[in-house]
C-alpha cells in the first residue's frame, strides 16, 4: 500500500516536476531521507538509495518506488559511505541504470549519545568518518554526474518550465553544534565539517551550475534520530523546548528538499535551511531530554535508555 502522499509532501507542487530527473541518496532507508526521496519520486524523479543494511535499503526502495506508477527507485545495500570504492560502484550501477545523477542527498550519518569521558578515539573517529569522510566521498564519487547534469540544466530562470534544474546537492547536517552540546562533542564537530563541506562545494562548483546546500532538521517526529537522543519518558520536554511547540515531521524535511532542487531553489546556494521550529534557539545544555545537566557529567553516569546505546564488549 503507497503511504498517503500527504505524509511526506505538500500539495503545493506540481506532479512532473523532476520527470525524467534522477536522485542518489546515501542513508536512502532512513526515515528523513526516505521521505525526501520519496517526496522527489512521487514528483516524477526516479531514484538510488544506499544504505549499509541489505535487507532493509532493497526493502525501501520497494515502498518508495509506490509513489508513482512506472517509478524506477533502486536499493542497493551492503554500500558504507566509508568505503569509497563501493559507493563508487553504487554511482556506476546507477547512471547505467537510470541514465545519469541530477540530485544528490548525502544522508548517511552516525549518532549516539556519550561524554567525551565515555568516548573513545575510535568512537569519534566512526562518526568522524561516516559524516565528514562519508559525505566527502559522496561527493567525489557524484560530482562528475552532476557537472554533466548541470551544464545540460543551465540558466533554469530562463527556460522555467517543468523545473528544468540539474546538478545539485544537499547535505544532511543538524544544529546541535550551533550552540553545542553535551553528549554529542562528536557530532557537533563533524556536522560543523559537513556543513563546511557544503560551503566549499557551493563556491568551488557555482561556477560549473552546481548548487550545495544543507537541510538542517531539528527534532522530528518518528525518526532514529529522535530515538537516539532523547529517553522517551522525556520526549514532552522536548517539545516545550520548540517554540512552535511540536516536533517536525518528515514532510517538512521533503519540502525543504523539493524548494532546493526544484524550480524555486535556482538561486540558493551555499546556505543552510535549518527546519526546525527555531528550536536551536532555545537549545539548552541538555542532549534530548532525561540526561539532567551537569548532574549526568559529575556523576559519571553511563548512557541509558536510548537507541544505539553502547553495547558491552563480550
Ligand atoms: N557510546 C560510546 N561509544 C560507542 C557507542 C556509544 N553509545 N556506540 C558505539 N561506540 C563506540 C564503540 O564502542 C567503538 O569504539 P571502541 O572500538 O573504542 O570500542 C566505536 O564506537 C565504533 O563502534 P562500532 O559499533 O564498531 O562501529 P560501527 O561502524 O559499526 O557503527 C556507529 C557506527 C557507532 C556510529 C553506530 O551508532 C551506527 O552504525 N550508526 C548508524 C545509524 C545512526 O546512527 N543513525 C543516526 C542518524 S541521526
């Protein structure tokens, strides 16, 4: 059964604007960038996701190629952005498939909670290395497909009909290191790369029609993300931190995503669209909720009670 499209996009956009256009999305089967793939497949794109996990990144590609009928979305797992070789040959697979790489979501990202105490040089280096590395990689193994598909898509101002754009990439990042963060040091300095990262393609590329961006999600509803961060029995003091007062849903992640890519992004480059209910502006020193700060640091207590929680060794 197709999810209802008014879970993942708004009505506002036209049906056919990315017709004929072809997205890569590494981290494709998490819930955020399924969202935003699916939101561009129903909008006429077909699609590539990746993911490290077999089972589950074949198994969303299947449910988002229900968006629309005769959509082509291929899932192909066993890909970590670390290995650059492999998502090298997740790119080729692609343009032989599907024709060529128009839009780019670099998604894939790596999140637990743990005090610099608890963090060892490996422990920060994995986050280090699937957002910051992994990101990088992504790019280098795609930006020969999206010079190509930009210098086909030129100047969308002026021949503006079906948003004939090309040759753009967003980045996932998050706003935990505007303000930082306890719990989170690693994040915080490797999404502080990414959006880096983001910024040097906007200007090192503009000049060949590519735009970067980043999407910066704050809380939102139903994602791993949210799993991550926050115990559940203190998920409501979470949205008393948001001044909109709820959490965000993925749709609204898409429609940041289709406003990028599509006819209305032509002229955003090297910016970062934080989606979030301003709630980066009230972020207090407490990772999600239930880990009381400083209190959880002085008693050197040991994260609980959370997805990805570190395991003990055997
Ligand atoms: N607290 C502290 N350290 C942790 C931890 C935690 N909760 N979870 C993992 N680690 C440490 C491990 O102990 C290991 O360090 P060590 O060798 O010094 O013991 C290191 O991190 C790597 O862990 P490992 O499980 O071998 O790495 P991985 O590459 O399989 O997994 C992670 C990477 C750790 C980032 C894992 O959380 C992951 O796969 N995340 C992907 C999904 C995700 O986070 N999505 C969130 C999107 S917001």
């Amino acid at each position: 059964m197709p999810l209802p499209k008014q879970d993942y996009v708004s009505d506002i956009w036209k049906d056919g604007i990315f017709e004929n256009k072809v997205v890569f999305c590494t981290g494709g089967a998490g819930s955020i960038c399924s969202a935003q793939v699916r939101a561009l497949v129903h909008l006429g794109a077909n699609a590539c996701i990746v993911g490290r996990n077999v089972e589950k990144t074949e198994n969303m590609a299947k449910d988002i190629a229900t968006a629309r009928q005769g959509a082509k979305v291929l899932g192909i797992g066993a890909i970590d952005v670390r290995n650059v070789e492999s998502l090298q040959n997740a790119v080729e697979q692609c343009v032989q498939e599907l024709g060529g790489i128009d839009y780019v979501i670099a998604g894939a990202a790596g999140n637990f909670l743990a005090p610099i105490s608890q963090l060892s040089t490996n422990a920060f280096k994995s986050v280090m290395d699937i957002d910051v590395l992994g990101s990088y990689n992504t790019l280098k193994a795609t930006l020969p497909h999206l010079i190509t598909s930009a210098s086909s898509h030129k100047n969308p101002h002026i021949h503006p009909s079906r948003a004939n754009t090309g040759g753009r990439i967003i980045f996932i990042s998050a706003t935990i290191h505007y303000t930082t963060m306890p719990l989170q040091t690693h994040v915080s300095v490797a999404k502080a790369g990414v959006d880096a990262l983001s910024h040097s393609t906007a200007i090192e590329f503009g000049p060949r029609g590519i735009t970067s961006n980043v999407i910066a999600p704050g809380p939102i509803a139903g994602t791993e993300g949210m799993e991550r961060l926050a115990r559940k029995e203190g998920s409501d003091q979470v949205k008393t931190r948001v001044p909109l007062g709820r959490y965000g849903t993925v749709k609204e992640i898409a429609d940041a995503t289709v406003f990028l890519f599509g006819d209305t992004g032509n002229f955003v480059s090297g910016q970062t669209l934080v989606v979030d209910g301003a709630a980066w502006r009230t972020q207090s020193a407490n990772p999600g909720a239930g880990f009381p700060y400083p209190d959880f640091l002085l008693k050197d207590e040991v994260v609980t009670g959370v997805k990805g929680e570190k395991k003990a060794k055997l």
